[in-house]
C-alpha cells in the first residue's frame, strides 16, 4: 500500500466520544455532528458501534447514507454478529470501512477474554477476513497495545494484515503510555513487521495522564500516519486524544512534521460548539484552540507586545481555527428566508416545515429579549426544537418562580406527563433547587443529580445560559442541556430533557465487554 500523502484523521467523537458517562447522542445529533466533520474535512467518521443497539445501528447508516466526502467507518468486536451487522450498517456509504478489535495485553486475554495468545491471533485472523469479506476498507486494533508485549503485537498484527487489514490501530487504551515509550513502540513494529508496509499504522490515545496528544505525536513522528482523536478530546474516563489540537500542532510545527492533515481548520470553533451543546459538555475556558480563552491576553505586556507585532505571543490566528465565525449573524429584523439561509451555512436543517416554523417563533422571541443573535444562539434554539419534536414523557408549559431577599424561594410549574398537564409548588434553598424539587414532587424520578452546570453561550448579561444537568439512575447516566435567556427556565428545561432522556432509550452493549 502506498504511504499516504497526507496525515489521516480518523474521527471517533460519535463512537469512543459518546462513551462518556451522559453523553449518550441521538440519531439527528449524531448527523448533525457528523455533517460538521464533513465540512472539517476528516479523513475517517466513526459513526458508532453498530450492533450496541437498535438505535446506533440507524445512526450509523443515517450517516452512511448522508456523509459523501468522509469514510463512515463501524465499530465490531471480533465476532462474526458484530463484523456482519457494521457491514449492513455502513453499506449505504461512498466509502465504508469496518474497524475490528480484540484485545491484546496479558492482563486483558487472561481476565477479560479468558483466551490464550493462540486463540487471540486466531480470532484476530478470522474477523478481519469476515470484514474484508464485506469491504475491502478494514482497520484491526489490538485493543490494550500501550500495555501489550511488543513481541505479540509483532505477530498478530503480521498476521491481521496478511488476512487483509489495510489499516493497524494501536491503541493506548488505558492511557498509560509514555510520549518517547509510546513513539519507540511505534518505530519498533514498523522496522520489525515484515509486511508493515501494506497497511497505514494508525494510534488511538486516552488522557488519564493527560498524554494522548504528546503520545499521539510522538506516534506520528515514528511513522503512524493515521490519528485516532476526538472534537474537545471528547471520549471514555479522561477522553481521547483532542483532534484540534492534533491538527493544529502537525500544522503549527510543520517546520518538525513533513506531512499535514486535510482539516479545514476554520471550522474547528464551530464544531468544537456544536458537539459542546450537544453532548452537554462544556469546553473549559483555558482548553488549547477551542477555550474561550485559548487567544486572550490578560496581561498588559502580552496585550502591548500582540498589539505591536501579533506573533510575540500569538503562534496561530484565532481565525484560522474559526474564532471569526463569532460574528452577529441576525437580528431583530431578520426574516425567516435569512434564517433559513443562516441555518443551512450552520449545516442545521429541519426535517419538516412545522419544525423550521416554530424555530423561527423561537429565534423572534430570542430576538426581542437580546437583540443580537449569534450562530451559538441558532445553535441552541435548533438543539432545543429538535428536542422538544423528538422526545417526551415530560414537557415544561410554564413556570414561575418567587425569589425575594428574605423570603424561601418557590417555584410552581406546569408540566405534562404523557400528555397531561399537571401544577406542582415547591420550596428549595433557591429558585433552581425548588423548581427541580417540584418537577420531583411530579415524577418522583429516583434519579441522583450529578452534575448541574451553567454556562454563557456568548457574551453579556443579555447571554443565553446554558444548563447541564447530568442525572443518574441505576447506572445509566445522561445529560439535559437547557438553553434560556432566564437561567432558571434553561435548568428547569435541561432536567425535563435529563428526565426524558433517563426514561428512554433501550439497553446498549459497550463494545469493550467481552463476548468473544
Ligand atoms: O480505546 C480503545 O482501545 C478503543 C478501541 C476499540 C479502538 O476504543
Ligand atoms: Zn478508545
């Protein structure tokens, strides 16, 4: 196989990126993601593990069917049930892939698989030859590779690429490694496995020491010519490794890395917010490239040296990455064709008139309240219309909340529960508490609340906030977003959504429970 030209970025946020406790996407927000990777330019969109359940089954082919420009790429274990069900779910796509796995490591064949090392490379062997039987595009990991004996890994990878994988993923599963280990790891099975040169050696790195992007780096600099990464370094426990910054570190330092990715980094920002508003997990202020801090100066002598000459302390523009698109985009005035128009450049669209219609109720109503609506603002009104047509034992009708100095503050919310309305009051030690206390007066949920968070979704005291709630019940975990301009409205809407969420949604596989 020809090295490629480029440095390829495989794309995990909806697979490895949704495994992340409260996370959990539906089918029309994992295409609108997928559509924003499209226009990013990723080489490879992990839309998911398509035997995990009936719904990410849908949602891998929805993207398959709609995402022309990227390789739509399913997730299987070794099995022949999960390789044949990836192959069904993928085939609508202009290029599909299906990427295998079994685990490699000691600790993982002898406790987790309970499998000898000969039984692994068997399996191994079988399951790529299943997906090759399927696609000729397929990627094999040795699942656990940053804790696997190097001599193994040499042996069954020799043997997954003479079965037919055109892709090797070594990932680094549990976060362990070390940048220079990690690298030298790397360099070793290109210069030992005899038949490394047909296949793209890719890496695939979590942050539990906050590492996957140095090991991915150091990866690339041994010859890995595929990345395996994340938008906001989204994914299980500490995540994986961030694509941004991947991109943006291969590209800021081309004058080390003699090869580029095909990212259009101008639309990192605008994705970046996207899967933040949908998964309900905000991006922390001082996060590289994408934090709302990642190019401002506080200091006066930062300030005066940017000002007399940008690179004293700048080393990319903030446009490059996107920051420009924060722009006012429509207002007041604006007209429903404008909003269409503005909706399309987002990649938002409705699947009906009726949705688009009370949208647009809800952007004049945004409207008169702020005055300035930003692309982050018809972010948010889409997420919250797209939600209210697709889910719901609970809706919020009204609310009204009493907060006085002095006083206990109350709250009274009108609620329907499978299409009823119903008023309840509580009390609470603010207005948030006493209007989740009264929602829970209803549903009585026996949820554990285990996050509450707000945000600002642009700047002002004008701003939309955006609330995350994250609930828990019998160890299913889920997180409501809620955006308003009256912060209490956002909260009382993102632990409705929490709620629906909770009580939906059937039973899922995680792929790394083994069923070998
Ligand atoms: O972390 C991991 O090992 C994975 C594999 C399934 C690639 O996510
Ligand atoms: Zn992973």
């Amino acid at each position: 196989m020809a090295a490629p030209d480029h440095l390829v970025i495989f794309d995990t946020t909806l697979r490895d990126g949704e495994q992340s406790p409260g996370a959990t996407m539906n089918k029309n927000e994992k295409l609108r993601i997928a559509k924003a990777l499209e226009k990013l330019r990723v080489d490879v969109i992990e839309a998911g593990f398509a035997i995990a359940s009936q719904g990410d089954f849908e949602a891998v082919k929805a993207i398959a069917e709609t995402i022309k420009e990227s390789t739509i790429c399913s997730l299987a274990r070794a099995l022949d049930k999960d390789i044949d069900r990836a192959a069904e779910a993928i085939r609508p796509a202009a290029q599909g892939r299906i990427h295998t796995f079994i685990a490699t490591s000691p600790i993982h064949m002898q406790h987790k698989l309970q499998m000898k090392p000969d039984e692994v490379v068997e399996q191994a062997v079988r399951a790529v030859k299943r997906a090759r039987s399927h696609v000729d595009d397929v990627e094999f990991s040795c699942e656990d590779a940053g804790r696997s004996e190097l001599d193994f890994l040499c042996r069954i990878i020799e043997a997954a690429i003479d079965a037919g994988a055109t892709t090797i993923n070594i990932p680094d599963t549990v976060g362990y490694a070390i940048p220079e280990e990690f690298g030298e790891t790397i360099r070793q099975l290109l210069n030992r496995i005899p038949n490394a040169d047909k296949a793209i050696f890719s890496v695939h790195c979590h942050n539990d020491l906050g590492l996957a992007v140095a090991n991915s780096i150091a990866a690339v600099t041994n010859g890995a010519r595929q990345v395996e990464c994340t938008i906001n370094g989204l994914g299980e426990r500490a995540g994986n490794a961030s694509l941004e910054e991947i991109v943006m570190a291969v590209r800021t330092r081309k004058d080390l890395f003699n090869i580029d990715t095909r990212v259009n980094a101008e639309h990192i920002v605008p994705a970046s917010r996207l899967v933040s508003t949908i998964t309900g997990f905000p991006v922390q202020p001082n996060k590289a490239i994408v934090g709302a801090n990642a190019f401002a100066h506080e200091s006066g002598i930062h300030q005066d040296g940017v000002l007399k000459h940008r690179e004293t302390y700048e080393i990319m523009r903030a446009q490059d990455v996107g920051w420009h698109t924060n722009s006012l985009v429509l207002g007041k005035h604006s007209g429903r064709n404008a909003f269409r128009t503005r909706l399309q450049e987002l990649g938002i669209q409705f699947e009906t008139e009726t949705e688009l219609n009370e949208a647009f109720t809800r952007f004049k109503a945004l409207a008169d309240l702020k005055h300035e609506i930003f692309d982050e603002d018809l972010q948010a009104i889409a997420s919250d219309t797209k939600q209210k047509e697709e889910i719901g034992r609970y809706g919020l009708v009204c609310m009204k909340v009493a907060s006085e100095t002095g006083v206990v503050p109350k709250a009274t919310l009108t609620l329907t529960v499978d299409g009823t309305e119903h008023t309840v009051t509580s009390e609470g030690s603010g207005p948030v508490d006493a209007a989740f206390k009264a929602i829970e007066s209803l549903v009585d949920s026996g949820c554990n609340l285990q996050l509450y968070s707000v945000n600002n979704i642009t700047s002002g005291t004008d701003a939309q906030g955006e609330v995350t709630v994250r609930l828990e019940r019998g160890g299913r975990i889920v997180n409501g977003v809620g955006a308003d301009t009256d912060i209490i409205i956002a909260s009382a809407k993102a632990y409705i959504e929490a709620l629906n969420l909770v009580t939906s949604g059937g039973i899922r596989q995680h792929p790394q429970v083994a069923d070998v």
